[in-house]
C-alpha cells in the first residue's frame, strides 16, 4: 500500500539538508545523516508511519539526533585530520552552468546562518549548544521540541542557546555590496602584487586559516596580522603556476574562487569588519571543492 505520507515526507528533505549542514559543516555528512533519517523512517512498519501525525517533527527530530551522535565523535575525528579544518564551502548553483547538488531538493539555502564565520564559530561549540541554537536561532523551533532532539529539559536548551549566543560576535556585518568591493579590491592587489594595497584592506590582526587535509600545498599554522598575511599571498602568488581568481558566492557571501589549468585548487571566504579583512579561510582540500569543480566543469 502506498505510503501516505509519501508526499510529505519526500519534501522535507530540502529542510532536513539544511538543517544537518548547518550542524555538521559538511555536505557529505549531511547527506549521509538525512539518508540514515530516510532508512529510519522506511524501516518503521506501515502503522508506525500511519500514527505519526507529523512526519516533518518526526523527521527533524530523527535527523538532530543523528547530528547530534555524530557531533560527539566529530572531535574525535578532527585530532587526526591533518592541519586546520573548516567547514566545507558551498557554491550558489545560480552563478554556474552546472548542478553542485545532484537533487534540487538537496540545495542549501544560502542566508547568513550559512555563512563560513558563523559555520567557525558553531564548530567551536558543544554538540549540545550547536543543536540547541541552529534549530532555535536558525530553524525557529521551541525549546520544548529541542529538549525532545536534545535529551535535556526545555529549562537546560535555553541555557544551552543562550550560552551558545554569547559566542556570536555582534559586529555590525558589512552589505553584500560592500563586502563584494573589499573583495575584489583584494583580488586586484593580490593579482598585482600590491603589498600596500593587500596591507591597507586586512585588519592589523587579521586571521588566515587553511584546510587542505594534507592533500595539497598549505600553510600548516594560521597566519596572523595583516602585514604577515599580505607578505604570504604575495609569496602565493610568486610561486610560478598561473592562478586565475573568479569572484563568486561562497557560502552566500562574495568570495574567490583559484584556478591553475581551469581547474580549481582553492575557495577562499572572507570576514570583514568596518571595510577590512579580518578573517580569510582557504579551503584548498580537495575533498571539500568536489562540488565546486562539478559546477564549473
């Protein structure tokens, strides 16, 4: 007999692929999770999918759970992963000829609850808290519903949200228009070899931080203070093979993306505070640009 349900549980996995994202910082992860939710959800019997009332609750608390167990191990894994590690970045499939998802229904939606410094500072939380504010904050769930996915008293996810908030800085953030002109100042000067230029647009204690999993050229340690970056994306750009930077959206906001050979090496997001650079992530692992490579093919 046909699922009833059917239709209802097949259009919640848009919701469900932005919801593990946002907790997990990966796509193949997030993937993964929303295909166990599924596998749950077809093993229960035909009359244990008839009595719930609410496929959608049933789902997202499913999924927060197996976001949740695999935030516990996450830490686990990350102490041996070779070098830094940020979370993967995500391509707007509006500026590319191509399909980064393979299913419509997979795509993330880009708000800033996605941006690459707000996925930072959610890694740097307990799975506890990250749950309890992405599905509050960002999913605008009660904490009644959280303390179910959760474990805890609604009392408890409050607190759990509330000290998670605490972590996000409230910086006024810069327009999208503006962001995009710190942008592509910065790509002028680094394809110009402008140390003054790249200089005046990072903030003096400005952060760069690669990710290349060991699997291609990166500097190991961030790098701190803008002088100390500029001189080290000059040295980059020296290295001799031809790079081509393209401004794209990373993550919903105005990023590069590096190409040598049409083919590309890097993704870099950007933090910026009162018109300069004060966070620069390079994710070069090639792991994580699968999908960037795919849409640009």
């Amino acid at each position: 007999m046909t699922d009833p349900h059917l239709g209802a549980v097949i259009s919640e996995r848009r919701q469900l692929i932005n919801l593990a994202y946002r907790l997990l910082g990966s796509l193949a992860e997030a993937e993964d999770a929303v295909q166990e939710t599924y596998a749950r959800w077809y093993a229960l019997t035909e009359q244990q999918r008839r009595d719930i009332t609410t496929p959608a609750a049933w789902l997202t608390t499913v999924a927060g759970r197996i976001c949740l167990d695999l935030l516990g191990s996450a830490r686990a894994r990350r102490e041996r992963y070779v070098g830094e590690w940020i979370p993967e970045p995500v391509p707007d499939r509006s500026e590319f000829g191509g399909h980064p998802f393979a299913d419509p229904a997979d795509r993330v939606t880009l708000d800033e609850s996605i941006s690459m410094a707000f996925l930072v500072v959610l890694d740097s939380m307990t799975p506890a808290e990250r749950v309890a504010l992405v599905l509050h904050d960002v999913f605008r769930y009660s904490f009644t519903e959280v303390a179910d996915i959760v474990g805890r008293s609604p009392a408890a996810c409050r607190q759990l949200a509330s000290s998670a908030r605490r972590r996000i800085r409230s910086t006024p953030q810069p327009s999208k228009a503006e962001h995009a002109a710190v942008v592509r100042d910065f790509k002028r000067a680094w394809e110009t070899s402008d140390i003054e230029a790249l200089i005046g647009l990072l903030d003096p204690q400005a952060i760069a931080t690669a990710d290349s999993g060991g699997l291609a050229p990166a500097f190991r340690e961030p790098i701190t203070g803008g002088t100390q970056i500029a001189r080290a994306w000059l040295e980059i750009a020296a290295r001799g093979a031809t790079v081509q930077l393209l401004e794209r959206t990373v993550n919903g906001q105005p990023g590069l993306v590096a190409l040598v050979d049409d083919a590309i090496v890097s993704v870099y997001a950007f933090d910026i505070a009162d018109g300069r650079i004060t966070r620069i992530w390079a994710i070069r692992n090639p792991e994580k640009l699968r999908r960037w490579i795919a849409s640009d093919s």
